[in-house]
C-alpha cells in the first residue's frame, strides 16, 4: 500500500513524476504500462485515468492522474522529506505558481510537440512532421525569451532556490538536448546555465538510470 | 494598496479572476486594458505579464500574471473567507488538483479555440476558421465524455463541493452555451447539470452584471 507510478520509463510526464519521487528520497514501484500493446487505453488503467495516458499514481488508497496533480500532492504530502520544492510563504509560492503554469501552458505546449515531433517519432518508426518544427521552435524561441529575462535576475524560475516550476522541465528540455532545438537554449546565457544546472540534479541522474535498465 | 486586476471585462482570463473573487466577497480595483490598441503588449502591462496577456493582478507588493495562478493564491491567502474553494485535506486537495489539470490542459485547450473561434471573433469583426471546427468540437466531446461519466459518480468535478476546478470552467462554458456548441453539454444529462448548477451561481451572475456595464 506504499506508493506506486504506472508508466513507460521514456514518458516525459511518468519521469516527471519519478523525478518527484527521487527529489523526495521516497521508495516507489514502478508497473510498466506496454504502450504498443495499447495498455495505457485499457482497463485497468483507465480506471486510474479514464483519458488513457500515462503515467497513473498510486499513495495508498489515493488513485491520480495527470503528473503536475501527482507532483504537487507528493510536494505537499512529504514537504519535510528530501528536496522542498514548493513554498509555505503563500506569496512566494504565488510566484512558483506563475511559473508552473507558464510550463503547463506555454513552455510544454512547444517543448513537448518538438520533442514528439524530432526526438520519439523516429524512435516509434514514425516519421517527423517537418511542416511543423519551423512555427513550433519560434514559438518556444518566444518562450525562451521570457524565461532569459526571468532568468537574467532570479537563479530559478519560482525565485532564489530550485522549485516543482524547475523541476517541471527536466524530461522535456533533457530530450530536447539531444536534438537540433538545443541551440535554442544554448543561445541564451541564462537560459543555458539554469539548463545545466537543473540536469545536473543528482535526483534526474537517478531517474535516467532507472530508464536504461 | 488593495487587491486590483488588469484586464479585459470579456476575457474568459480576466473573468476566471474576478469570478474567485467574488465567491470570496472581496472587493477590487478593476483596471481596464485596451486589448485593440495593444496595451497589454506594451508597457507597464508587460513588466507585469512579459507574454503580454491579460489579466494582471496585484495584491499589495504581490504582482501575478496566469489566471490560475491567481485563483489558487487567492484560494489559499483567503481560504477563510467566503467560498471554500480548495481542500485543508491533502488527498480531496489532490483529486481537486487533478481536474484542474484536466481542466487547463484538456478541456481549456478545446473549449477555449472554440469560444475564440465562433463566438469572439466574429465579435472583433474576423472570420470564423470553420475548418478547425470540426476537429475541435470532436476533442471537446471526448473530453465531455470524460465528464459525464465522472459527473454521474460526483456532483462536482473536484468531489462532492464545488471548488476551483469546477470555477475555472465557468466562462468558457458561459460564452459556449451561446453556440451551436450547446448541444455537446445538452447530450449529456449530468454535465448538463453541472453546467445549470455552476452558471447559476450568484458570484458569476455578479460578474457578468459587471461585464455588461
């Protein structure tokens, strides 16, 4: 009855969420949900996330979907454990807010798509949708522009220390690393010295060596 | 030094704010912003929302932009205080957590182009994209489909209570119900309820007399 995350070891949402956890010092099992096999649209798991995508959690009798919902519970449930990374101060956790739905909303909606589009389509057999990298890297170029002012006077997004609004980024911008899309952030000084240091996080180590067994 | 929000008195945004401010009884500064001659991308607007989009909002010295990062500090610095909106419990917290996700990440994605689409822009005087009708009135029905079935086990979205996830619907409901988009809502009986139920609430009939001034 401890804690448990359903998922594929390469969903950005379920490494997330495993970051978390990691962050948190908190043991977990981890089910893997056969994608291919179309796992993810069948019950089981559609009773946990009747939308059919991964990653599902598990804290008891507590079932979740949706891996920022999973990611704030665990940040509150365990605040004294491991990393903090939300704020008692309601202002300063006003802040981290903006910046967790600025990810949702605005740095995820491009990010992700880009990292589908170049990074998992050829991986899947698929082929990338050229037509749409030109207006989806302008549209992240534009982000990135807000975050390298953000950036250029406050070391983390939320504010002075490392926050769930960071951690929000890691999967994404890790694969986007390995792709052409990395000059976007490699011309942005602040941009590229907070990427450094959010991968550098021993805790997103951990869950990438999870992800090669 | 009050509670004030910039905005536009017809932004789905800037009417998700004041909606939560009227469920807890608190008096604010409305300041309008000229969205047609472009003041929300110029400055001072944009040293308070770099992505130059209404609302902003300040509480003393706290300065927000992203409606639902408003709506959650204003939930927490006045949990007290009118409507409960959010949960002291750490587990009714997270399943209200969850539909705020779905509802910013799956239903907002649809629903809002659709409000854009059909009824706003022929407002501003633009043509409607019929061709992005279709697809998107199919993405809002399967996440309707969701709802019902959610909404026949629980009056709400977030549970038994109304509560922020089921707020953050409201506008963008509001403005489909003037629509041929209507229908997708009057299929299905229990979130055709939960529409009723949630439009009749004094604090958005509140809002509107205020929109139409």
């Amino acid at each position: 009855m401890g804690i448990k995350v359903q998922g594929h070891p390469l969903s950005p949402a379920a490494q997330r969420v495993m970051l978390c956890l990691a962050e948190k010092n908190l043991d977990y099992e981890f089910v893997s949900v056969d994608l291919t096999a179309g796992q993810h649209k069948k019950e089981p798991f559609i009773s946990i996330n009747p939308f059919g995508q991964v990653p599902g959690f598990e804290d008891g009798d507590l079932k979740l979907f949706e891996s920022r919902a999973m990611t704030r519970y665990i940040s509150q449930a365990y605040a004294d454990k491991g990393t903090p990374l939300i704020s008692k101060d309601l202002k300063k956790m006003a802040i981290i807010g903006v910046w967790l739905e600025v990810e949702a909303l605005k740095f995820d909606a491009a990010g992700h798509s880009l990292s589908f589009e170049i990074l998992i389509k050829p991986i899947l057999g698929m082929s990338t949708d050229e037509a749409l990298i030109e207006p989806l890297q302008g549209q992240l170029a534009s982000v990135l522009d807000v975050y390298e002012a953000r950036l250029a006077e406050s070391k983390y997004l939320g504010g002075d220390e490392f926050s769930l609004a960071d951690l929000h980024h890691i999967p994404i911008v890790n694969n986007l690393m390995k792709t052409k899309v990395k000059s976007l952030f490699e011309q942005r000084p602040h941009v590229k010295a907070w990427c450094d240091e959010i991968l550098a996080r021993p805790a997103w180590k951990k869950v990438l060596e999870g992800a090669r067994v």
